[in-house]
C-alpha cells in the first residue's frame, strides 16, 4: 500500500515537472498574438497624425494590421477576434476644381482698302478673340452699327481658338457716305464641373471708332454766281467752279479734274463733265444756302451745295491706340523694378590731426 502511494506521488511529481519544463521551452502564442495587436494599433495612431489629405498615396500600415491576425502555419484567426476598437482606413485624392473663364476679344484696327483686282473698297478689320479656359465658343459674332439703327450680325466665326489672331473683310452690305463701327459678341459654355457665373457667359468686346467707307468718286463746287443783268439790261448767266476728285484703279491713286463751267442758255444742254455723264442743270438759292444741281441723263439729280467740303476720298482708317490687354498684362508681369541708385556725394576732407607738440624722445620733455 505504501508502494503504491509512492508511486502515485512519483508520478504527479514527472507530470508537474514535465508541465513547467513544456511550458519554458513552449512560446506564449497569446502572447504574440497581443504584441502583434498593440503593435498594430500603435502604428494606426501614428499614421494617423502622419497622413497628408494631399498626398495621393494611402498610409502604409497593412502589413502591421495584418501581422495582428496572420501567422505562419496552419493557425489562422478571424480578423474580428483582434480588433478592440473600431478600423478605419481612408484614402484621399486632390483634386481642384476651377470656374470657366471667358475673356472678351479685341479690335486691334479697322483698314480702309481698295482691292484692284477686282475694283471693290473694302473694311477690314484685324484683332485677336478672346482668351478661354475649361470652356467651349459655342458662338462669335462681328456685329456692326452706322449709329442710326442698333447693332447688326454681319459675319460668324467658327472654329475659334483661345486668343487667336483674326482678320474679316466687310464690303456687300456697306454704304458710300456712311460711317461703321464694330464689336465682336462671344458666348461660351462652361466645360467645368461649375458654370459660368450669371451674365459672364456673353463678353463682348469694345466698339470700335466711327470709319467712313468711302466713294469712288467726290465732287465740290465753290464760287458759284447765279445769273443776273448786268447795268446795260444784259444777262449774265451765272457760273461756278466745279471740281471732280476719283481714285484712278490702274494708278492705285486719286486724280482730280477742275473747271469752271458756266450755266447754258435756256433749252441748250451744257457740257458734260468730265466724262461722267453729269451736267450743270441750275444754281439756285434755297433755304441751306446757294446750291448748284448737276442732272444726268437717267435724270438723276446731284445737289452740291456751294464751298461745302464733301467726305474725304482716302479717309483714315481707325486704330486701336489703347493697345492689347493680353500683351499688357504679360509685359506688367515681365518688368523688374530697378532701384534707384543715390549719386556719390563728395565726402568733406577732414583736416590732418597735428602731432603732440609735449613729450620727447622718450615720452617727456626735451629739456
């Protein structure tokens, strides 16, 4: 019997023994599996203060919150088992969204021509269309105005790239003696997530100077005299000087032919003039003041009236004197101050110090 108890106690004695010696030798895997957890969570804090919300790449944590929850081996726990608090992972992308912009475009001059070819005068006007970003022309539009009527599309332009130059010829719907000015009407469409601001999506460009489109040909008359009798009882019938200025196409250049034509007896067609098929019919008063009438022989009439200045036959162009914005604001942005340098000022001679008149050779009186 005592045998046996020793025995019994020799035994539990092995299997404790045995159980802390397993235990030394054996890894605490709840132990790892903790460590892993709070190396984990340590990790999402300190990204967390880290992260850029304009860096397009997310934190690099993975790997340590899957260290928490995958092993080697076969052993392989659920990823709820270890989160003790709610995980998140966010990732954010920058991104700028910016408005439509629509600048309106500009009338650099307003030319005067005449085409020899084919013996026609013409407008042409030259500028640059307006600047554009994140947005498409969906119409561009030369408008023009001869100050009685309101303005009028006379040309479209397609294809408009952001501030392109251009040029456009205006001759068809012209009149002789009239004077024109012109504006450019853009409207766009917003191609941003934004649209355009109310109002801003129709620009339109300053109107140009009044210019003259001119005749082919002009006329003047002065010092016209209507008929009279003179102290004997004799008709002197009146006369008047008559001037005919035409632009010459073969000599690209104006030409004038000058004379002074006096008024036909009654019944007796006078001279034609010049070749133009006008003659003097009559010079009359009227309410203006003296006029004198030229009849052809469609009998249409021309009343000139007398010294009056008719329009010019080469008239000035007009020219944008304000110059382009676009090349402003570049130049504005080009120019470097340059401080002003002070002149050298002559600085005043100071005067010699004289040498101490006290003191010898070595440092006291002589004698």
């Amino acid at each position: 019997m005592q045998n046996i108890d020793k025995i019994a106690i020799a035994v539990a004695v092995v299997v404790l023994v045995s159980g802390f010696a397993s235990s030394a030798w054996m890894g605490d895997q709840g132990g790892e599996y903790s460590d892993a957890i709070d190396r984990a969570n340590d990790r999402i804090n300190e990204s967390t203060a880290e992260q850029d919300l304009g860096s397009r790449s997310p934190p690099e944590v993975e790997r340590e919150v899957r260290s928490a929850y995958s092993f080697q081996g076969e052993t392989r726990i659920p990823e709820w088992a270890f989160y003790r608090r709610p995980a998140r992972l966010e990732l954010f992308r920058s991104s700028v969204v910016l408005p439509p912009e629509l600048s309106e475009s500009w009338i650099a001059s307003v030319e005067i021509v005449r085409v020899t070819a084919d013996r026609s005068t013409i407008h042409k006007i030259s500028g640059r269309h307006g600047a554009f970003e994140r947005a498409e022309i969906v119409s561009c539009n030369l408008e023009m105005s001869d100050g009685s009527e309101g303005w009028a599309k006379v040309a479209s332009f397609s294809g408009v790239a952001s501030g392109a130059e251009f040029t456009h010829s205006v001759d068809a719907s012209l009149e002789t003696g009239k004077s024109y000015r012109y504006r450019i009407v853009t409207r766009g469409r917003s191609t941003s997530s934004i649209a355009f601001s109310a109002g801003t999506d129709v620009v339109t460009s300053e109107a140009t100077g009044a210019v003259l489109f001119p005749s082919d040909s002009i006329w003047r008359v002065s010092g016209a005299q209507i008929g009279k009798l003179d102290s004997n009882g004799n008709f002197i019938p009146g006369r008047v000087t008559i001037q005919n200025s035409f632009w010459d196409w073969d000599s690209a250049s104006t030409k004038r032919n000058t004379k002074i034509i006096t008024e036909s007896a009654q019944g007796v067609p006078g001279i034609d003039l010049f070749g133009s098929g006008f003659r003097l019919e009559r010079i009359q008063d009227t309410a203006d003041g003296r006029t004198v009438v030229l009849k052809d022989s469609t009998g249409r009439r021309m009343y000139l009236k007398n010294n009056a200045d008719p329009p010019p036959l080469v008239p000035d162009g007009w020219t944008n004197l304000d110059g382009d914005p676009a090349n402003a604001s570049e130049a504005a942005s080009d120019a470097v101050a340059i401080p002003e340098v002070a002149p050298d000022e002559d600085k005043p001679v100071q005067p010699a110090k004289p040498r101490p008149s006290s003191g010898g050779l070595f440092g006291g009186g002589d004698d």
